[in-house]
C-alpha cells in the first residue's frame, strides 16, 4: 500500500489541519484494528446516541473517560490485582486498554454511568443555532428596496 505525504498540504493551508489529520488517519498502514473492548454505538435519539463499552472486571475508580482534540478517550487500568489468587481459568480479560472514537462537529459528550459490567457514554450532537436553516419570508408585490421607500 503506497504512503501518502501530506506536508505540502500543511504548509499551504491555514485553518484546514483537521481535515489534513483525518487524511493520516485514514491512510494509516495500520492493518489490524483494535478489537478490546468490544462495543456498540446506537442511535438513540434524533440527535443522541450512546457509547456502550463492556468492561466487565473493571471498577468505576479504574475507568477514564475523556475528550481531547475531538477524540472520545476510554481508557481503563486495572489496579494491582491480589498475588495470592489462583484462576484454573481466565476467560474475562482485564488487560488495560485505551479506545479512541472520533467525534464529529458540535457532537458533545453528555454523560457517563458504570453498570451491570458495561460504560455507557451518553452523546449529543448540539447544531449552533447560525448553521441551523433557516426560513426566509417572500414579499409579495414588492421588491426589498420598494418596500424600505415605501416605510420611510
């Protein structure tokens, strides 16, 4: 697979790095995707949605959510486990992770609750009121500057 070199892009543009980074990370070579925790992202509203990650074993005090440079980061460390303890067999993995999601424009995390096992990361897409359409009325008869002679 062939590398891209967006430094020219770089040097010729101004206000357009997040564009330029979302470039490098879709050309990244990185061919095997992370695959824990496993999760799911729903729909739950017109303009919410959710983040359910499963990380049975961990404790809410070994969690960490948090948003950076518009990327969602869950991260998890598992705190010195007991020595003494001896598993015939270990089937629920508690190996640290760090998961990043990518967040669009004007999406805004909401809030998060630890249950039954599973993180659940509240999201809500907040549109600015200046990018919302909006209606303009017509004039019937008249044209704008027929209308301001007409008042004045």
């Amino acid at each position: 697979m062939r590398t891209l070199d967006f430094a020219p892009l770089y040097r010729a543009t101004v206000g357009f790095d997040r564009i330029a980074d979302m470039m490098d990370r879709v050309m990244e070579t990185e061919v095997s995707a992370p695959t824990y925790p496993p999760y799911n992202i729903e729909k739950t509203a017109e303009d919410a949605y959710r983040i359910s990650v499963a990380v049975a074993g961990f404790a809410e005090a070994e969690l960490s959510v948090e948003v950076k440079d518009g990327a969602l980061i869950v991260s998890a460390r598992k705190a010195d486990e007991d020595k003494e303890r001896k598993f015939l067999h270990r089937g629920i993995a508690t190996r640290a992770f760090d998961r990043r999601f990518q967040l669009a424009d004007h999406v805004r995390v909401s809030g998060a609750s630890h249950v039954d096992g599973m993180l659940n990361i509240d999201l809500v897409r907040e549109v600015p009121e200046a990018l919302k359409p909006r209606r303009i009325e017509i004039a019937g008869g008249k044209t704008a500057i027929e209308a301001e002679t007409v008042e004045v």
